[in-house]
C-alpha cells in the first residue's frame, strides 16, 4: 500500500526545521537534489507534532516528523510557526541494511504547506462532548 490518507486534525504541527530542497548522498560524497519521476524538486521539512488537547486536559508525549513536500512551500514558514499540511500521506517501508538487519518504518509525504488557523479541539479520549 502507497499513499495511504492520513487525518491530523487534532494536531499541532510545529515547524522545528524550515521547509529546504531535499538532498541525498550520491557514491562521491556529494549532496544532490531529489526529484519525483517528473524531475521535479522535493522538499522536507521537520516538524513537532502534539495531540491539541482542551483546557485542564494533559497532552500526550509529541513527536518529531521529517515530511517530503512535493511543491516548494516558499519562505513563510520559519521555525515555531504553526502549519498544517495539505494532502498529508503516509507510506509504509522497509529495508534491508549491509549488516542484515532490517529498518521499518512509515514515511510522511505532503503536497504543500499553509498557515494553521484555528482548529478543532479534542476532548478526552472518545471525544466525549462533540
């Protein structure tokens, strides 16, 4: 399965590192840009994502995400500002290393970036009071 949706409404999605073309290693050492099959530039950013939770409530422990952005979101989302991404997937992977171990995880993937406005709180566990 690829591209699979996925809905964080009810998140805050914090930018820890600015949106940047993305690079990857080439045999040589050298950093070069990643490109779709199109040959169009990817872009990743990396950002803090917390369950929104209402007043007096805890929040749970967040976590740090890298997600590859298809589109160049521009220069307006500088580290602390609150996003949200559009079109948000995830695709499962796992891979086999050198040494025979194996990685597995899930990869973040978005078309693009925007500004977060005000959203929807989460309340309690089964959303009790919507």
């Amino acid at each position: 399965m690829k591209n699979l949706p996925v809905v964080l409404d009810g998140y805050k999605l914090t930018v820890v590192e600015p949106p940047a073309p993305k690079t990857r290693e080439d045999a040589n050492g050298a950093q070069i840009p990643v490109t779709d099959r199109d040959g169009v530039a990817q872009f990743v950013v990396s950002l803090f994502a917390k369950l929104q939770v209402g007043p007096g409530e805890r929040s749970p422990k967040g976590e740090e995400i890298k997600v590859t952005l298809t589109t160049d979101p521009g220069n307006d989302f500088p580290e602390d500002s609150r996003v949200q991404l559009i079109d948000p997937r995830i695709n499962p992977y796992s891979i086999e290393s050198g040494d025979g171990r194996t990685v597995s995880g899930i990869a973040f993937k978005a078309l693009g970036l925007r500004p977060a406005h005000a959203m929807p709180v989460r309340r309690g566990k089964d959303n009790e009071g919507e």
